[in-house]
C-alpha cells in the first residue's frame, strides 16, 4: 500500500469501510430494543397469562379476566422499560470509554474511534496509548514498547520504522506512526480469540428450571381452554371434564399471578440497585451468573497491590566540583530530596507516559520552569533535564542502568544521575549524545505495595463461596517476591496461595491431561498469553466451575469470552466493553464484592419466591383432590384464593427479595433446595387444611363455612411460610400484620362481597384454624431438621 507512506485520503478509507474492512470484531451484538421487547412479550409467562384470561371471561369471571391482562400489561411493561433502561445505561459507559485514534487523511491529523480504522491508515501513537491494530513502524521516531500482556515475555521493547507492533501492546515512551496492516477478526490478537468457540447465550439454571414450571403450567392452561370451549359449544366432556372446570378458578386464582411476576420484579428492582452501586447490568440473567460464580479471575494483581516506586540511594561518589557545587557525602541528597526531584522531572516534563505518570503519583513535587529537556528514552535509552533554577545548577538524567555503568538492576529500573548544568546534550553533528562525567544518585524500579484491605477483601471472597484467581503479567516468582516485599506475610501467603504460581511456560510445558488439575489448584498464573489465559478459563469450565472474568484490555478477550459471565472496569478499551456483561464504575475489587453481595441476595430471593408461591401450589392441588375424593366441592372458591394470593403471596413476594441476605448460591442446588423445603411444607399443610375442612364440615354441615376455614388456615400458614422462608423479626411483623388484615377483610361489605369470605360463626373454629397452623409449622421443623441431620450423616 504505497499510498500508507503519508496517510489514506478520505476517498480511499470510505471505500474501503464501504468493504467492511473496518476495525469492529462484533464479538458480542446487543440486541436491539425491539429484539428486547419482541423476547419480552413473547414468552411462556405470557402465553400463560392470555390463556388464563380466555378462560376467565369463558368462566364469566369478568373481574378476574381484567386483572390477568392488567398484570400481563404490567409484566411486560417493566421488562420493557428495564431492557431499556440497560441498554441506555451501557451506551453511556461504551460511549464514555470509546477508543480514540489519531490517524493522518488527506495529509492531516484527524482523531477517528478506533473501530474505524481500516488497512493503510497511518496511525500516529503517544506515551501511554494502546495499539488497536497490527501494523508497521514507518517514519524516523522510535518508540519504548511493551508487548508481555500479548507476547507473554516481559520486557520493553525499543521500536523503530520496519518493526512490527502487534494490537493489544502499549506504547510507554515515544511517539511514532505505524501503518495499518491487520484490523478487526485479522489482527493477531483476534485470530487467537476465533480459534476457540464463543460461548452461546444459553439460559441460566434458574430461567431454566422456571421455564419448566411455566411450561408445565401452560399445558394446564390449554387444557382448560380446550374442554371450556367445548363446553361453550355444548359438546360433551364427562365428568372428569365437569371437574376440572370447576377447578379452573380455584387453582389459576393463585399461581399466574405471583410466580413470574415477581421474578420479573425483582429482577429489575436488584438490577437498578447493582446501577446505584456502581455496575451497569448488560441483562437479569448477568445478576444470576454473578451470584452463581464460583471462580473470579482477575487479569492483574490490582487485586492485592498497586504500583509505586523504590528508590535505592546509591554510594556517594568521589568528591567533584560541578559549577561549584560539591557532590560530597555532606552534600549528597537524602531519600526524601531525591524523590522531590523525581517528583518535580514527572510534573515538569512536557511529553507524558505511563512512566512519568507513575512517577508523578509515588513523589511528591512541584512544576517547575524548564531550562533544557531531551527526550532521548524510547530510542537512545536515557532522558535529561535542567530546571531554570539558580538554587539547583544540575543536569538530571534518567538513563538504562547499562549506559552508566550499572548492572544487575531489573529491565524495568532506572538510574537518576546529575552532572553541570552546562553539559552538552549533542555531539559535534548534532546528534544526541549522553553527557560525560554523570555521577549516579539512585535506582529507581517500580515495585508493588500491598493494599491495606488486600486480604480482608480475598477472605470477604472465599467466605461467599469464591476462589479467586489472578493472571499476572510479570512471572510468579517475580510477584511472589514483589507481594513479598510489600507485606504479604507468611500466614496470608499460606491462605492465599498454598501452592505458589503457575508461568506460562510451566503450564505448557505440561500433558495437556494435567492441564485441569493444574489449573485448579493454583491461584496465580504468570507469564501467560492471552491464548493461555482463555485455555485456563475453559479449563475451569470444563471442570464445572462458574468463571467470572474481569477485564480491560484487548489482551483479556480470549479469557472474557470463554467465561460465563465478563465484568469490564472503569475506562476499558472498547473491545473489553463490548464483551462485558456487566460495567463497573469503579475499579476497585471492593465495589465488586458489594456486586456480588447484592447479586446473590438477589438470587437467594428469587428462590425465596419460588418456595413461597410453589409451597402453596403444591398444597393447592393436594387439597383439590382430598375434597374430591371426600365428596363434592372445593376447598375455596376463586375469589377466597384471590385474597390468599394476595396477602399470602403477593405481598410477601415483593419484600423477600429486597430482604434476602447474601449466602453463596449453586446452580446444581436449585432443584434440591426448592424440593427440601416445597415437598414438606406443601403436603403437610394441604393434610392440615384438609383436617381443618373436614372439622369444619363435621361441626357446622355447612360447605361454605369450611371453605371459610380452609382460607383463614392457608392464609395464616402462607404467612407462616414467610417466616420460615427468612426466619427475622421484620418477616413476623409483616406476617402479623397482613394476618390480622385478611381477618379483618370480611368486615368491610365491598371486601366480603368480592373475596367471598366471611367471619367464622365461632371462636372455637379460629381455634382450630390456630391449632392446625401451629401443628403444621411444628412438622415442618422437624422434618426439615430430620432431613438436613440425614445430610450430614
């Protein structure tokens, strides 16, 4: 592309994104707003709710049938809305955090997003930029580069016009152009991702196990629409088909109206919570994934540490006179002067980089005038500067340790060094030169320091059922030692890391049917590529972890594809933020465990609603066919259910959510927790309400009296059940003041006229109601304590 030497006009870069030779990946399309709101409103819940609808104004239930088709209205509404709400919150974040490139068109500058780069675009690179795209240095400036995040090998590399730069490198020191070569799926980086199968949007566990619910539902449901219109059309359907008419109110009064709803609810209730805290949500299935997460991996150490400065004074020197300025020992700087002096070159310089901003953030100092600056780092190995400051008359250097003498320092280590002001910086051709005579005062290397809540936040993890992994840039041995050094005690290397780290090299170097028992026991993998990191990451999943990937950066992508679910910090490269299924705000990994809190009291929640509505499911249709069985009848009729649904249901449905306490949560569990606490409670209560029915008609030979009982009795245990749920004080409260406003109910005419219910004619059948609900909550105990004893045992 000879036309690449100075730029593409805007005529050629048109065409060929015309061609769809653009930088985008697509590696995770959002779904459009009408995508969201087709997948809301066409779901079993609501084929549920229509179906009870029909079959309520068939029944004549004109009320009922209004307020299905208010509650359907409803349901959708908020998952429209939420869907909405999350797709403008993660357009704000993308957009925020969009990747900005300079490239050179029609012989000028112009800063275009870097997903429209396309081949032969001339891109002019800065101190501290990422490269978006594989390409070739052009042009005479060289740059300090470092490629371990892609490579894997640590180290900076010196860059200059032939060499070629890989996307996902960072540029540290220098400024340059590079020719676009490789962009999108072809850039290297990329074609590692393709190689390895994204994952499909598959439902989670929990939407699984309540589509089955809903599915069984709406065989039911079209069941009862297909005897009711041959009734309707006076064709004959038995008995059995009398029956099950009848049943219809009774049975639909409770069930359609308090179990997905709720989960809808609460969903996006817990989703708008997590957007206060800080995490934009991409969908409710994120906030399960999240809970359900039994591996995290963090693709650095920012976890533990964070990155500062040692500076090591070095010996004084042989006494010399520099412009009258002795460099003896009692005039040699202290540590806390030769930081200040760090401190004023970072603040001072006028080109920026990773390096001078990590400088600036370890030393204290002050901007000051500059009287001669050479910026030779990124292609001679060395920097000077002279402040216009009669008090300090030195020329500072920051030079590779090898070009004064140094050796044994680190590749990352520079050494300060000072000599006259008056020091030629250039040869006799002008060329840059290294001043002569330089006298050495320190070595500065970067170096970790360990957060102060380092290990209260790795322990706050593993006590909510996490095992936290880390993938380090730097070797194992090297982070070992750094975390080390910055205070990691023995004790807390022992809890977090009993079997030390893992290169990149050790694990290849591994059978490949190792690789699983590898993977599990080690926490800290060092060195890896990003094709490696996304290998571990399979490997977790194949070995039946939940994985949870934090990233930023174009080099974390096999790893955040390969999870189930990928968070994206504050200001990730937009790749990342494309992957990302949750957004934070904040890069702290304590903002993430309140994420992960919130997210499994969420979970924990929803399976509180579950048990609820299904106990009483259970129980409801248990007690249908005892009352068949006994005769003719039914235990209640569907405005009585009504009243049950509501306060039993309803109400409690809304508030256990919002009050469910983080505990970790397993997928495999779901069906065994439900079936621990729904099986006993539902059968034994619909045996106490069946002895309360037949007590009832025993004593008073009246039906509607003991379907008077049967609802105070459901109605007083479903508030029961609440309690059980979530044994706290504010459950009782809320169960004690929904009981006494359902025994009130029959008072007001318009509420006894539309629940059909009425007072008991005596004290003694609300003493038998008691003593039924009592026994009931007593078996419960027992039996679920007898069940969790055989467990252990």
């Amino acid at each position: 592309m000879a036309e690449s030497a100075t730029g593409l006009t805007e005529a050629q870069a048109q065409a060929r994104l015309e061609a769809g030779q653009e930088n985008t990946t697509n590696l995770k399309p959002l779904r459009t707003l009408q995508q969201a709101r087709r997948e809301s409103i066409f779901t079993v819940f609501n084929l549920n709710m229509v179906g009870l609808a029909v079959i309520l104004l068939l029944l004549s239930e004109w009320i009922g049938a209004g307020v299905t088709l208010l509650l359907l209205g409803f349901s959708t509404t908020i998952r429209n809305v939420h869907e909405s709400l999350a797709a403008k919150r993660l357009d704000a974040v993308r957009q925020a955090g969009r990747t900005r490139s300079t490239v050179i068109r029609d012989g000028r500058p112009r800063a275009i997003d870097s997903d429209r780069i396309v081949p032969g675009d001339l891109i002019v690179i800065y101190p501290g930029d990422q490269f978006q795209v594989d390409g070739i240095v052009t042009g005479a400036g060289a740059m300090l580069v470092d490629t371990a995040q892609v490579t894997g090998q640590r180290g900076w590399e010196r860059v200059q016009a032939g060499d070629e730069v890989l996307a996902g490198s960072v540029c540290l020191s220098g400024r340059g152009r590079y020719i676009a070569q490789r962009v999108g799926a072809d850039r290297l980086i990329q074609a590692q991702l393709s190689q390895r199968t994204a994952l499909a949007s598959r439902p989670t566990p929990l939407e699984r196990l309540v589509a089955r619910i809903l599915s069984g539902l709406l065989v039911i449901v079209s069941v009862y629409a297909l005897i009711l219109l041959a009734k309707y059309f006076r064709l004959d359907v038995g008995e059995p088909g009398d029956a099950f008419v009848d049943a219809a109110p009774v049975i639909f009064s409770l069930l359609p109206t308090g179990l997905y709803l709720m989960i809808v609810v609460a969903y996006a209730t817990g989703t708008a919570d997590l957007a206060r805290l800080g995490a934009v949500v991409h969908s409710a299935r994120s906030v399960e994934l999240l809970a359900e997460s039994t591996v995290i991996c963090f693709t650095e150490v920012d976890l533990l540490s964070g990155t500062d400065l040692r500076v090591e004074p070095l010996p004084p020197a042989e006494p010399e006179r520099h412009d009258g300025a002795a460099d003896d020992p009692d005039a040699w700087p202290s540590i806390a002067e030769l930081r200040r002096t760090l401190g004023d070159i970072a603040l001072s310089a006028t080109e920026r980089g990773p390096l001078v901003d990590l400088y600036a953030r370890s030393c204290e100092g002050e901007e000051r005038a500059i009287l001669v600056q050479a910026s030779h780092l990124a292609t001679l190995g060395w920097f000077a500067v002279a402040f216009d400051d009669p008090d300090d008359p030195f020329l500072y250097v920051l030079a590779e340790p090898t070009l004064l003498g140094r050796s044994g320092a680190s590749d990352e280590a520079l050494v300060l060094a000072r000599g006259p002001i008056d020091t030629t910086l250039v040869d006799a051709h002008g060329h840059p030169r290294l001043p002569e005579g330089l006298v050495p005062l320190c070595v500065i290397e970067p170096r970790r320091h360990l957060h102060p809540d380092a290990m209260g936040v790795v322990r706050a993890f593993q006590a909510s059922g996490v095992h936290l992994k880390v993938f380090a840039r730097d070797a194992p041995v090297e982070v070992l030692a750094a975390l080390r050094a910055a205070g990691l005690s023995e004790e807390d290397e022992r809890a977090l890391l009993p079997n030390g780290g893992l290169s990149g090299a050790e694990l290849e170097a591994l059978p490949r049917d190792q690789w699983a028992t590898a993977v599990r026991e080690y926490r800290l993998f060092g060195g890896l590529t990003p094709a490696q990191m996304g290998d571990v990451v399979g490997e977790l999943r194949d070995g039946g972890e939940r994985v949870t990937v934090v990233g930023d950066g174009l080099t974390d992508l096999p790893a955040m594809q390969q999870a189930q679910l990928s968070v994206a910090p504050p200001a990730s490269a937009q790749a990342a933020l494309g992957v990302a299924d949750i957004v934070l705000t904040d890069s702290s990994p304590g903002l993430l465990l309140v994420v992960l809190h919130r997210g499994q009291s969420i979970v924990r929640g929803l399976l509180d609603v579950m048990k609820l509505n299904l106990s009483l499911v259970v129980c409801t249709a248990l007690l249908i066919g005892m009352v068949r069985l006994f005769g003719v009848g039914f235990p209640y009729v569907a405005g009585q259910g009504s009243l049950i649904s509501i306060l039993a249901i309803t109400v409690p449905s809304l508030l256990l959510p919002l009050w469910a306490r983080p505990a970790p949560v397993s997928s495999r569990s779901y069906l065994s927790i439900l079936a621990g606490f729904v099986v006993p409670a539902g059968v034994l209560l619909s045996v106490a309400a069946f002895g309360v029915y037949l007590a009832l008609v025993s004593r008073t030979d009246d039906v509607r009296v003991a379907q008077f009982g049967v609802t105070y009795t459901l109605l007083y245990a479903g508030l029961t059940l609440s309690v059980l749920i979530q044994p706290r004080l504010r459950t009782a409260l809320l169960a004690i003041s929904l009981a006494l406003l359902g025994s009130l109910a029959p008072v007001i005419p318009l509420a006894r006229w539309q629940f059909r219910l009425d007072l008991l004619p005596e004290p003694t059948d609300y003493l038998i109601v008691l003593l039924a609900v009592a026994a009931w909550t007593v078996a419960v105990h027992l039996v679920r304590r007898a069940v969790r004893h055989s467990e252990v045992a």
